[in-house]
C-alpha cells in the first residue's frame, strides 16, 4: 500500500493540548496513572488552564525508504479547531500546505490547489486531534467520551510502563503508556489515516522532556507507521494561546 507523506505534519504533531472535562475513569488503577501522569506534567491547575496552544516543529520524514526534510507550526483550540501550516522537501520537490479544521468545516490546501474537506475527512482530523491531544493532556482522558481502563504494564527500553486503554469519542481505541517510575508519557500506539484514508499503526515515541512556563511536553517525538520509520520531530516553539483571531482557522486564502 502507498503511504501518503504529504499528512505527516498532522499525524506528526503528537504534543498538543486540549480541554478539560469533569472527572471520570473506569478502574481505580486507570485513575491512579492518570493523576500521576497529570501531576508529573505541571499540575491539574496548570493544564486545565490550556485551551488553546500552538508550536513549531522541524524533522525529517520517511516514506517507502526516501527522506525529507519539513518543517510544520500547529494552532489549535478546544476539540475541533486545528490549524496546521507545513514546507517540505521531497525527492527534490518543494511542498507547501496546510489543512485547517474548524466545528464541521475544513479546508486543505496543497501548493495551489485548495479543496473543501468532506464529512469523513473532518472526522479523521478530529480524531487526530484527539489522539496528540491526549498524552500532553491526560485531563482530558478523566472528561465525557472517553472510556479509560487499565492495560498491564509493559516495557519501553529498559524501563517498566503503566498502559491505558482509551476508547474515545467515536468509538475507537488506543493505548498510552506511562513511565512507571515518573508517570511521564512514553509511547502511544493507535490506527491513523493517512492522506487517502488508508490505515495505519503508528507507534510513536516522547522524550526529551522540557519545561515551558511550568508545563512539561516532550519536544522529540520518534513515530513508525506498521512497523517503518515514519517521523522523527523536534519542537523548537511553543506558547499557550488565549485570544486567537477567528480568522486563525478561516478558509484558507
């Protein structure tokens, strides 16, 4: 099967922030890793703060053994708004992007081409939303849609790891992992879409975590797709937004 590149900012943005939500878990094991990975990460009173972010990250991407070099800034806000502006080099080739999500809207932009996302495509953003939402913020894993349940332990490296079983919003499934020794998040795994929807498991990897105004986020993140190298980034910007303009995720010009 074809693996599409030209999604790899948006499936490579695995560091965002979300929103909060009322308190609510399925075991108490589930809710133990869940309040330790909070509180390794800054605090409950610090994230329930984030409703908005944006980053800008660098990296390299492969695809069917070739690479390229891209470079990607993100904005998002809530659950359903996400602004993704990306440049790469691949195969010699320049490309420019950028696909914007906004409540049941959505618009992506190739070079010159620009086209009105479906109700499918807007579907699969939002789940990717979701899915590098949730080990930045695990708040939100405690909030309404999502069913979270304890998964064993496993190793990452050399290291032991808490594993969450999360269903969410629409019904599909995914697994985080927790150093067991810090709480910090280590490892996600769960089926992306690629540009033409096919599907992938894409295992991907944070580390290198650093501090930015009292909120720890890893700023390397390590993916593979089936197996495959996929994405290796580094985050070299973030901010917490709090009075993003409304044209910040407008149909793009």
């Amino acid at each position: 099967m074809r693996r599409s590149w030209i999604a790899a900012p948006a499936a490579s943005a695995l560091l965002l922030f979300g929103m909060t939500g009322p308190s609510k878990a399925d075991d108490a094991k589930a809710v133990e890793i869940l309040d330790k990975a909070v509180k390794a990460l800054g605090g409950e009173e610090k994230l329930a703060k984030i409703q908005a972010a944006s980053w800008k990250a660098e990296g390299k991407l492969t695809v069917n053994g070739g690479e390229g070099k891209f470079n990607t800034s993100v904005t998002f806000q809530g659950d359903d708004r996400i602004h993704i502006d990306f440049d790469a080099e691949f195969g010699g080739n320049p490309v420019k992007g950028s696909t914007i999500v906004n409540g049941d809207k959505g618009w992506r932009k190739f070079n010159d081409n620009q086209q009105d996302l479906g109700a499918d495509d807007i579907a699969r953003e939002k789940r990717t939303l979701y899915l590098i939402v949730s080990p930045a913020l695990p708040t939100r894993l405690k909030g309404k849609g999502f069913k979270v349940s304890a998964d064993g332990e496993e190793k990452i490296g050399d290291k032991p790891a808490d594993v969450l079983k999360i269903v969410g919003p629409d019904g599909k499934d995914f697994r985080l992992f927790f150093d067991k020794e810090s709480g910090l998040p280590v490892k996600a795994v769960a089926r992306v879409a690629g540009w033409n929807g096919e599907e992938f498991e894409q295992a991907s990897l944070f580390s290198d975590y650093k501090d930015f105004g009292g909120v720890k986020r890893p700023t390397k993140v390590v993916s593979t797709r089936d197996g495959e190298p996929f994405i290796e980034q580094t985050v070299v910007d973030f901010k917490v937004e709090e009075n993003l303009p409304a044209e910040t995720f407008a149909e793009p010009k």
